[in-house]
C-alpha cells in the first residue's frame, strides 16, 4: 500500500470520537462497540493467569494499537503484552512486531474479525502468538509459529480443558473459570 495512502486511512481512524475502537486492515477500517460485562470478566481471568507469568521487562495492555505500516495494518487486541519501554511515548500506537501475543475474547457482533480479519493480520504483523477465547461456542485456540504469513500451528481446548500457553510464557492457561455467552 502506498504510505501515504496508509497515512490518510490512519488519520481518520485516529480522528474518530472517544468511545470507539477502531482498526485498520488494509483498506478497510474496522469500528467495534465497547465490550459486554461478560467479555470483561473473562478477560480479566485470562489476565491474571498471564500476569503470574509476564517476562521481565514486559507489562500486559489492552486497548493498545498494535500498528504495521509495511502491511498496512493497525490492530488493538483486548490483550497483550510489550516491553515497558516502547510505552513510554506520547504516541497512540507501538510497533507490532513488539508484541509477545495477541489476546482476543471473540465479540457475538462481529465473529469474523477475530477469526478471519485478526487470523489474517496478526501473523503478518509479526505476533508470535494468538490465543482465542470464544465464549459463543466454549471454545479456545492458540495460533502460533507465525511462517510465510499465516500460522502454521493450532492447539484447541473447549472451556473446562486447559491449554499450554509456550514461552515465552510456559504455563497452562486454566479455561474452566471462563464464562459463556
């Protein structure tokens, strides 16, 4: 994509009033609503199990625009974890390839965006890992070995089944307090 054409595409994303969330994707721009209790509270139980296993010199973000120019992508997870420095800057958005994982609790609204559009985009961006909650279907995947574009491996688990969670991380992330919709 033209640089200059991504800047004006990341012009009017950042120009959009307070209370929307909004991502870039190649030519589209995708807006999202504010989340429900229900994806709150799982996000924080998924949360707290990642913190007890943060490497040093990284802190957990959410609402932190993961931004790609050379694929022309900004995405926001509801989670992820970067070093401490790259926050420390008055700009809206870090480099992606910083990002140790990609965090996403699937909204009932728009399923595709995280499992098409962010499926897509993240292993482009450089993020090594991507873990889906979705509480729709009681479901978890974690996307991981980013090659040639896409993910080349995929672990699944249903809500109650645990999940091991690779370094740089190295736990087993506990699934059975997750609620559903």
């Amino acid at each position: 994509m033209d640089p200059k054409h991504f800047e004006l595409l990341e012009e009017a994303r950042r120009a959009l009033p307070d209370g929307f969330k909004a991502e870039l994707s190649g030519d589209i721009i995708v807006m999202q609503a504010s989340p429900s209790a229900i994806h709150q509270l799982n996000l924080s139980k998924i949360r707290k199990q990642f913190d007890a296993h943060i490497p040093a010199g990284y802190i957990d973000t959410g609402n932190t625009d993961l931004e790609s120019p050379q694929t022309a992508k900004v995405r926001n997870p509801d989670l992820t974890y970067l070093p401490e420095e790259s926050m420390a800057t008055t700009e809206s958005s870090v480099p992606a390839e910083l990002a140790l994982i990609a965090v996403e609790i699937v909204s009932p609204s728009n399923p595709e965006n995280d499992w098409v559009g962010k499926l897509r985009d993240y292993p482009l961006m450089g993020i090594p890992l991507y873990l889906v909650v979705d509480a729709r279907q009681k479901t978890v995947a974690l996307f991981s070995e980013p090659e040639n574009g896409r993910y080349r491996m995929r672990e699944d688990a249903d809500f109650g089944e645990p999940i091991h969670i690779p370094s740089p991380f190295s736990f087993t992330l506990e699934t059975n307090a997750l609620r559903p919709y």
